[in-house]
C-alpha cells in the first residue's frame, strides 16, 4: 500500500541509497524481469518509490554527502530507455505492462504522460488504483487541514494581464492550493483564456504527480521553481517549461528597513512552528550547543498554532537554551521587519521551500544569511559574496560563526535593490512571458503588472485587482460550474 510523505521518514539514509543502488543495478545487468511474480514487481516500486522520499525529501544532507542531491534523477533519466524499449509492443504483455508501471510510478524522464495513459486505459489496474485513490486523500487531507473554509478567488490565483482573444490570451498567475485547478475540464476553459503561471508552494516536485493535468493543455504551462533540481525533473516531462522566479523573488521594495537599530540577537531563524520537522528547528538549537556559537543569541520566529510554539518553547527549556533563544510567534508581516532590526544575521535549513520569502526578507533587511546547501527550492545562485553563504550542514557552525565575525563584508540589501525584489523580478519574468507569447504566435500588446509577494491577496495595489476585476468575475463563474467543488469561492 502506497503511504503518505510522513510515513517514509523512517529507515537511514544509507539503506535508501543502497535500494536505489540495487534497483539500478538490476537494470543495468537486465536482470530485473529474472522474476515473473507481480507482487515482487509492485513491491520493488514502493520500495523505490520509499528510498526517494527518504532521500530527497527527510536526508538531503546525507544525499549531498554521499552521492549528489541530483544523483537519483540523473540515475533514472540513464535508465530510462530500458523501460521504453520493453513498453513497446513487440516485448511480451507482462514484461511491456510490468515496464510502463515502472515509468508511471517512478519519477522517470515522461513519468507524466505514461501516468496520464494508464489513468484512461487502466485503471482498473490495482496498482493504478491504489496510486490513484492515494493522491486523492493527499489532496483531500490538505484541504481538510486548511483552517480556512471560505476564499477569495483571488486567495490563490491572481490575473497578472487580461485576455483579448482571440490573438492575445492573458496570464494567470497560481500561488497557492494549485491542487484545485486539476480538473481537467476547468484547466482547459482557463488555458482557452489564459497562459498559466504557476508557483508550488514547496520544492521535491516529484512527489505530486497532480501536475500532470496541467501538461495536457493546448500551451505549456510555466512553472516557477527555484531549484536546479526541480528544474531538471520538471523539464523531463512534457507540456512544462520554467523559470527560476516565484514566490520571494516578488519581495516589496517599498517597505521601509530601518538600518541603524540596536542589535539585540545574533541570529535569527524565521520558520513556521507547525512544521517543525520540515523547517528543522531542532537543527538551529542543536548548533547553538556548538563550541563556536556557545555565546550567540538567537530570534525565533513564524507562524503556528499555540500548542506548536508551546512545545518549541519547552524543546528550548529543554536545552538549557532559554537565556539565548527568544521566541516571537504569528508576528504580522510588518512587525517582521522591526524585529529584523535587530539582528545581524539569518539562518535557514528547511529540508524543501520553493522561493522562500523570509530569505529575501532577510536580505531585503541587510540581514547576509547563511543556508544549508541541501535544502530543496531555493536557488543557490542567489548565495555570494554580497548575500551570504550556502554549504553543507556539517559546515554550518563554521559558516555562522565566519559570518557573525565578518557582517561587514556582506552587503545583501544593495545586493537585493540592484537584482532582486517586485520590480526586477516582475521585468525578468515578463520578458520571458513575452518570449513564449511570441514562440506560440500570440501577440503581446501590454505587459504583467508587477507582482508581490506578502499576503493573501498578493497585489501590490488595489487598483490592479480593481482593473481585472469583470475577469474574476468570469473565472468564478468556470469555477461553480464545476460539481461538487470542495470550497466555497466568492469575489469580495
């Protein structure tokens, strides 16, 4: 039975890799089909599907160690064509079934569009159908977690450039519960109107193969991901293209930074309390007992329910930390800013993000921040010689400590203002919008309006809601038209 991402969190790091290397193994010596039991082969790929969970979402760090964080796509992409040959129709029914298993329920180059065909020709396949009923629940269960029962449409998506078809269709940004455009029907009357722009909330894209839906559209779809890896997986699949912008590349320029407060806090560490194993916190309070960050002083703060940051608390207390660690919970995003003030420097080790806003915010800040270079999301290109550094955890004390001594040598606020932020980013990404318009024989006769970042509505100002506003009112109603949708929408 396929199990939910909690679940793998089980097991060492070294027994995945060395399922993966077995799995590869296998290929390579084509033994593999040696066996004709259909419980071995369904077995095998649970197994497989298990270790790459283990790896590339809970021990990233042991990947980066051992192998590289790229080696299991690189490895699949390599082997790919050994199940491509025996999923043609001159290999025999069980090993050409047994093979297009393999590539539609394993993160293969064209996983997709093999998973997308077995949905409409087999599934009445068990396997299909335990896989299929297991994504449903994952879907079901985030809408069940969401404490909030009621939206705005413009909650979750945003119209950056209206349509006027039929030579020009406009852009609609997705920022948030993209699992409520995957019906098939809603996807194709939106894209007949619009290019889709979208940006998941995290990174480790492979495990939500819900993104098919999207690749069967008349025009790709554009996916906003930071990370080299989630760009290679995405960019095997067909009907995707992708940039490197989303989320906290959008930061305000404008909110107002005050540079010459008092320094009350040597680190600060910006995560959410309710996702705790994710984000890693018992990582920062396990540095801090390091010999070289024995004496620093650290701010925690985020969002979560009161019984979350209650139990941080106690893991501080816990750690005898309490005179070095302050906690500060559901701040509003402007008090996030004061509070910034006051310290020298950021720290971040998330296992997956996808464009991370509290790190923008700390260079927006003039905070230099220092990251684990194996967190999933975050495009490490952004880490330099102005902004801060990105290394190893095993390197991270050092790298801490190197900067606390060394703040004045960083520069990540200029950094952000020449290249990053709303404006910048919003340029960058409309001239390849504009490219893709033109590749696709779609005129281009105005531009996206620029983007943010903060908050739920995400426009940076009331008139451009105000200006596509008919638009809004024409997607709610493609919205309702869908049989029992699982939230209530409404415009204002």
């Amino acid at each position: 039975m396929l199990k939910s991402d909690a679940e793998y969190n089980k097991g060492t790091g070294e027994e995945a890799v060395g399922k993966l290397e077995r799995f590869f193994s296998l290929i390579d010596s084509s033994r593999i089909f040696d066996s004709i039991d259909l419980h071995y082969f369904t077995t095998l790929r649970n197994e497989i599907q298990d270790s790459l969970v283990q790896l590339l979402v809970w021990k990233r760090s042991f990947l980066e160690s051992e192998k590289s964080l790229n080696w299991p796509y690189e490895a699949l992409k390599e082997r790919v064509s050994f199940f491509e040959n025996l999923a043609q129709k001159k290999s025999s029914p069980m090993f050409r079934h047994q093979a297009r298993l393999f590539l539609a329920l394993l993160p293969f180059p064209g996983q997709w569009g093999w998973l997308t065909k077995f949905e409409k020709e087999f599934k009445n396949d068990a396997e299909i159908d335990e896989f299929l009923k297991m994504e449903k629940q994952k879907i079901q269960a985030k809408l069940r977690g969401k404490r909030q029962k009621q939206y705005k449409l413009r909650h979750f998506c945003q119209i950056l450039k209206k349509p006027r078809l039929p030579r020009e269709k406009g852009v609609l940004r997705i920022f948030s519960l993209p699992y409520l455009f995957i019906d098939p029907t809603l996807l194709k009357v939106l894209n007949h109107q619009y290019f889709l722009y979208v940006e998941p909330t995290a990174g480790a894209i492979f495990r939500h193969t819900w993104w098919r839906n999207f690749s069967t559209l008349e025009d790709p779809f554009l996916f906003g991901v930071s990370s080299e890896e989630d760009a290679m997986f995405l960019q095997s699949q067909s009907g995707t293209l992708t940039t490197n912008l989303a989320h906290g590349d959008f930061m305000e320029n404008e909110v107002a930074v005050d540079l010459g407060k008092e320094k009350h806090f040597d680190i600060v560490f910006n995560s959410t309390f309710d996702e705790m194993p994710r984000k890693r916190h018992n990582l920062l309070l396990s540095l801090l007992h390091h010999p070289l960050l024995r004496h620093a002083t650290a701010l925690v703060i985020g969002r979560g329910k009161e019984k979350n940051v209650n139990n941080f608390k106690q893991k501080i207390d816990q750690n005898g930390l309490s005179h070095r660690v302050t906690v500060m919970s559901n701040l509003r995003r402007i008090d996030v800013s004061k509070q910034l003030a006051h310290c020298r420097m950021g720290v971040h080790f998330s296992l997956h993000e996808n464009g991370c806003r509290c790190i923008y915010e700390f260079f927006r800040s003039d905070l230099p921040c220092v990251i684990s270079s194996s967190t999933a999301g975050v495009n490490m290109e952004i880490f330099n010689s102005m902004t801060g550094l990105a290394v190893p955890d095993k390197d991270l004390p050092d790298a801490i400590s190197y900067v606390l001594l060394n703040k004045k040598k960083f520069t990540p606020r200029r950094w952000f203002l020449a290249n990053s932020g709303s404006y910048h980013s919003t340029f960058k990404l409309n001239e390849q919008l504009k490219a893709i318009f033109q590749n696709r024989g779609y005129e281009w006769s105005d531009d996206i309006i620029p983007l943010g970042s903060s908050g739920a509505n995400r426009y940076l100002h009331d008139s451009h809601y105000t200006k596509f506003r008919y638009e809004f009112e024409k997607l709610l109603e493609s919205f309702r038209k869908l049989p029992h949708f699982p939230i209530k929408l409404s415009l204002d």
